[in-house]
C-alpha cells in the first residue's frame, strides 16, 4: 500500500513552493432601489472557478463565503457547497467571518509561509462612512468597527494573526483612516479611493499570475502592484468606465509616521486659523480644491473626500505660513517617496513607499494620488455631518489624531 505523501512536499521529499490563499466574503444584498448585485457576484465566481481549474493546487487556492437574501454559499474551489452557519446580519460581532476565515483556512491546508488575501466584495458592509438600509429593512451588517473586532479574534485564537493582502471589492477605502485601522491586522491594503465600478476586480486578469507563477510565487507587494494594473487595464478598454476608475495599494507597515504627519498638519493648521495666519474660508477652499471625483461628471456627486497628496501639494503652493508649508511638504513626502531599492528584495516590498502601486486611467482621476482623508465640509448638503461623525469617529485615527478636530471645526464654522 503505497503512502500519501505529505502536502508542501515534492516527490525527493523537498519542501515545494508556499502558495496563495484568496478568501471573499461576498455581500450581494444591497440597499432598496439600487442595482441588485446577485448577477454581478455570479459573474465573479464564474471567474474564480475558471482560475481554480486552470492553477495548480500547489500555488492557488480560493474560498467564498456568499451572501444574499435569505441564502448563504460557501464553497471551496473546486469542491461542492457546504452549510454556512448563520445570515452575516444575525452576529453582531462577526461570527460569520470569524466562522469563515476558520472554515476556509483548514481547506485551503494553510500552512505557516502561506500568503493569505482576505477580499471583502459588495455593498451589504458599512466600510465607507455613512449606514444604509439594506432591501428587508436591515442596516448594513458589517462595519469596519466590528470587522477589526473580527481580526483581533483570528489573531487572539492564533487562527491568523496577520493578512498579507486585505482588499475591498467596494466603493471609498482607500483612506488613512482605514489603513490606520487595518495595520495591525494586514500587510498591505488593496482598494479604490472612489466608487468601485460593476462588476468589480476581474478576478480573472488579477489572479491569473498566481495561479500560474513566472518562476517563484509573488510577493504580497508583487501582487499587489500586479493587481493594480491589471485592474486599471481592464477598464481602460471599457468606454462606460473610462472616466471613473482608481485603485491602490498601501504599505500597511509605513503607516505610524504618516497618521503622526497628518496630526502635525491637523495641528498647525488649526493653530495658524486661530491667530488668524491663515485664513479659514481659504483653508476650506483649498480642501474643495482636493476633493475626489468619483464620476465621469465632476459635479454630479461630491463625496466628502480629499486625496490627501494633492490637499499637501495645494497646501504647499497657496499657504502664508511657511509651517504650514513645510508640514504639508513633509507629509506629501511620506506618502510619496521610496526608500532606496533593494536588489532581490521586491518579494518583499522593500524600497516602496506608503503607497505603494497607484492606477488611475483618465482625465477625471488625473488629481488622485492613492489614499484620501475624510472632510465632511466640502460635500455641503450632499453629506449629513452631524448624522455622520457619531460614526467617523469609531475609526482609531479619528480617536487618536487631531484630524478628526480639524474637519470637524471646519464642518461646523
């Protein structure tokens, strides 16, 4: 009777290639009247199994847990649908990530050294600022405040203490202040700093290198930087889309000195409002200057965002104060600049900078830079503030760092 061989070994007995683990929690119900996402979350699973049959074992493996109303699938490719324990809405602590991320791992056999990629898909999780009613009259179920609650608990239970790539399928993460939330809990953050054209990531073009690798398995940051532009690729041919479509990776590891940046900034700024070095009307426009676009028509929908970049190089250009100057500089710098590259060290992303791998494809996201920080003052009457900012401030950043006082002073002035 011959013997199973061990799994992670190769025929001579050697240890074989780490491989990827890609996990999606998908959210396919949506709020009333808007676009129903089920037809969109097939067309991506149809991707997903199409790369499961054409990758190796060994170097790719996929599981989805699929949400909507009044169904759950969870599914291990290739493999058949298994049960799934409860609706998303019914633990208000998580469980059914916390349940899925503890499924999927054993089926995916995931070993120490294994990259692991958590992708949160649709529109049924609160990760943007502002709550919404799904179809039968549920608020959204999953926020960010309760998804760090998730990843402590993966950690806590040393299921996983640390993703490498945590990426969202869905529309306005690509903040500091979710960066600042997500860094004890991921390496590197993957998602557009605007709306998150349907039907999503194409699966397809964005997995394809990993299921078959060029030589070695790729990096977290390989991957990523890989991910934004196939991503951006894909759009660039979609006339419909042209005009609206950004994605980005952030080094999660780099993020302490750039949220103590922006605290610096925070700070000078309201103190130079104050003696009245500058002036607060002028500020505020400045932040308009730096607002996103998130359609193909700048002034059908103002988010109350700003690509933080381009609000320090504005900053730079326009301000009396010479501290306000250079504490923007300062900051646009972090963002911007890699350290000195390494040789033979892009497997680990070494010599990036915070944003790591930036895609924009068109006139209208030619401003955009990679990561934004909220400032409910420039949506006007688009943005319900003080409905809003109970919420904003759950985020750590906004608890941590002055920003929070700065948009807030601004909002109410």
């Amino acid at each position: 009777m011959s013997k199973k061989r061990p799994a992670h070994t190769t025929v001579k007995g050697k240890a074989s290639k780490n491989k990827w683990i890609v996990l999606l929690l998908m959210g396919a119900d949506n709020a009333d009247g808007e676009r129903d996402l089920r037809e969109f979350a097939a067309e991506d699973i149809r991707e997903l199994e199409q790369v499961a049959a054409k990758g190796d074992k060994g170097t790719l493996q996929i599981a989805y847990q699929l949400h909507r109303p009044g169904r759950i699938t969870r599914r291990h490719l290739p493999g058949a649908e298994e049960p799934a324990p409860a609706e998303l809405s019914e633990a208000v602590d998580g469980t059914p990530l916390f349940d899925f991320v503890r499924w999927a791992l054993p089926k995916t056999r995931y070993r120490p050294g294994d990259r692991v990629m958590l992708v949160l898909w649709g529109h049924v999780h609160q990760f943007a600022i502002g709550a919404r009613q799904l179809q039968d009259g549920r608020a959204d179920a999953l926020d960010f405040a309760e998804l760090v609650e998730v990843l402590e608990r993966l950690k806590v239970s040393a299921t996983l203490a640390q993703f490498d790539v945590i990426a969202f399928d869905a529309c306005d993460c690509s903040t500091l202040e979710m960066a600042y939330q997500l860094q004890p809990y991921a390496r590197y953050l993957l998602a557009s700093q605007i709306r998150m054209p349907l039907p999503g990531f194409p699966y397809d073009r964005v997995l394809e290198r990993l299921a078959s690798p060029k030589g070695r398995p790729m990096g977290p940051a390989e991957f990523g930087r890989w991910a934004v532009r196939r991503f951006c690729e894909f759009y660039s041919v979609r006339e419909e889309d042209r005009d609206t479509v950004s994605l980005t990776l952030l080094d999660l590891q780099q993020v302490a000195p750039i949220a103590e940046a922006a605290e610096r900034l925070a700070m000078v700024l309201l103190e130079r409002i104050v003696d009245a070095t500058e002036n607060e009307a002028f500020i505020k426009d400045l932040f308009r200057l730096s607002r996103t676009i998130d359609t193909a028509d700048p002034k059908k929908q103002v988010k109350p965002f700003v690509d933080v970049a381009d609000l320090c190089l504005n900053l730079l250009l326009h301000c009396n104060s010479e501290e306000v100057r250079e504490t923007a500089r300062s900051l646009g710098n972090l963002l911007l600049s890699p350290a000195p590259v390494r040789a033979g060290q892009s497997e680990k992303g070494k010599g990036v900078s915070f944003i790591a791998e930036h895609g924009r494809n068109a006139c209208t996201t030619g401003r955009l830079n990679g990561v934004n920080l909220y400032a409910p003052h420039i949506a006007g009457n688009n943005h319900e503030f003080r409905d809003m900012n109970d919420r904003y401030l759950n985020f750590r950043f906004a608890q941590d760092f002055a920003w929070s006082a700065l948009v807030t002073a601004m909002a109410e002035g």
